[in-house]
C-alpha cells in the first residue's frame, strides 16, 4: 500500500524483502489514501513535507490510535496539517 500511495507522489521506489528503498527527484503533490493505517499516513503525512503544493492524505485520524499527539506535534513543527 505505501509503495503505491509513494509513487502516486512521482516517487522511485525499490522494493526489498524488509523495506523499500525510495529514489529520485522530488516529490510531487498528490491524493493519497492511509488504508486507515496510523504507519502509513504518518509516513505519507512526513513524504508530503518535500513537496511544494498540499497533498491531501484520507483517513489521518488513525493516526490517533498510536500518537495522539501527532497533529499538535506537527503543528508545533509550523506544519499544516487539517
């Protein structure tokens, strides 16, 4: 799932037996969707920092379920997060 929401974002991806590798060039803004999974939007949610327009990341109140504190955290990082 995150291999395919990263290369919505224009990314090159490297898939690994216990991880994946990402290369290239800048991301790009893109729609994404968490799969109501907290790891992957808060993985989308860090991606979508490199890019230049907003990314619209569904679902990112998962994110609760481990950090409730993620959206105040980043926002204190002078991030945008809605």
């Amino acid at each position: 799932a995150i291999t395919n929401e990263l290369k919505k974002m224009k990314a090159k991806i490297i898939e690994k037996k216990d991880g994946l590798v990402v290369e290239g060039s800048k991301l790009e803004a893109a729609n994404l969707n968490s799969y109501k999974d907290h790891r992957i939007a808060m993985a989308l949610t860090i991606a979508a920092l490199g890019v230049e327009k907003p990314s619209m990341i569904e679902d990112v109140d998962c994110i609760n379920k481990t950090y409730r504190a993620f959206k105040k955290d980043f926002k204190s990082l002078g991030c945008v997060i809605l």
